[in-house]
C-alpha cells in the first residue's frame, strides 16, 4: 500500500521510473495494489505513473482512495495496458473512489480480461488494449461545462471529457490502439480541461 499526502498548501507530482508490470502469481488468488492519496486546504497532488501492464496469467486488483479538501487541486492519471505484445491480458479490477471535502465525488469501477464477460466487445473496447482515465479537480471548475469528444474515432482510440456532476472536476475515459496514442489522448484531455 501507498500511502501519499500532500499538506496543507503544498505541492507535490508523484510519477514512476518505469512501467508497472502484473504477473502471474503463484496461486489463483488476486495480488492488490492499493493506494491512498490526500491532498490539504489548498494543496495541489499530481499522480502521473508509467502504465500499468497486465500480463497473461495475472490477477489484480488496484484500488485508489483519495480525499480533497475543498480547496485543493488534483489530477490522477490511470493507464493500464492490457497484455503485452500479442498475448492476453490478465484479469484486472480497478477501483477510483474519491471523496472531496468529505462527500464522494467520484466511485468508479473497471473490470478486464477472463472471466470478465463483454470486456473486450464493441461496447466496451472494441478490440483496443490501451485504456485510460484523467481526473481533473481544481476549485476553478466551477462553471458549467458540456462533455467533449476527442480524438478521430473508435479505430484510431478515442476519449470523452466530461463534468462530474459531485464538484468542480472533470474525468477523461480513453481507449486506444497503443500506450503513445492513449498518452496523447490524455494530454489532449488534459489540456483541453485547463483551457476551459
């Protein structure tokens, strides 16, 4: 477990060294990953970490726990790979759950690879393997703001930006072909929140 807080108008961005790989265990049993992020009264937390490959065999479940004060600004950025080059992935279950000035902002659940039924249809991925979210929350959000479309459509990946409606905060979903094209998916998510 990661536990990461950033006080009290501090600034703190949180990344890894390298990809994070999930391998077969040695039993059937789920590996957890869990972290826990808080940020203070006017603080600002950036969790940016390399993707998060699911390789063939493995069985994870990677929860995120974070809470806000009302005035603080974060950003959290997700992006899981689903197999290595030309195999399956794993069995993967991630959790965000975030909680701003103690009311529940966001609790949102993904499931891939077996036995997960549907995860890899037209309505859900449509064949693509690189998958990924934004969240965006920062007390200037604050206006009223309609979900965008980005990207050229579902063969090349795509993603959507759209409001929470709990809080000044917007969340990117995005698939892609590749981790490069989802990476661009999220910059572009992420710019576009911040030009808003």
């Amino acid at each position: 477990m990661l536990d990461i807080t950033a006080e009290d108008r501090a600034e703190l961005e949180v990344t890894t060294a390298a990809a994070t790989l999930a391998l077969r265990g040695p039993t059937t049993d789920a590996a957890t990953y869990d972290v826990r992020l808080t940020a203070g009264e006017h603080a600002r937390l950036r969790w940016l970490p390399q993707p998060l490959i699911s390789a063939a065999g493995s069985n994870l479940r990677q929860t995120y726990t974070v809470e806000l004060a009302a005035t603080s600004r974060f950003v959290l950025r997700e992006e899981p790979l689903l197999g290595r080059a030309d195999e399956e992935p794993g069995h993967l279950v991630s959790r965000i759950l975030v909680h701003r000035a103690g009311r529940p902002l966001l609790d949102q659940h993904n499931a891939y690879g077996a036995p997960q039924p549907g995860w890899d249809g037209p309505a859900v991925l449509h064949g693509h393997r690189a998958v990924g979210q934004l969240l965006v929350v920062d007390p200037r959000l604050d206006h009223r703001q309609d979900p965008v479309l980005l990207g050229e459509g579902t063969k090349d990946g795509c993603a959507v930006l759209a409001p929470l409606a709990g809080g000044p905060a917007l969340l990117a979903t995005a698939i892609a072909p590749t981790t490069s094209t989802l990476r661009e998916l999220l910059d572009e998510a992420h710019a576009h929140a911040l030009a808003r």
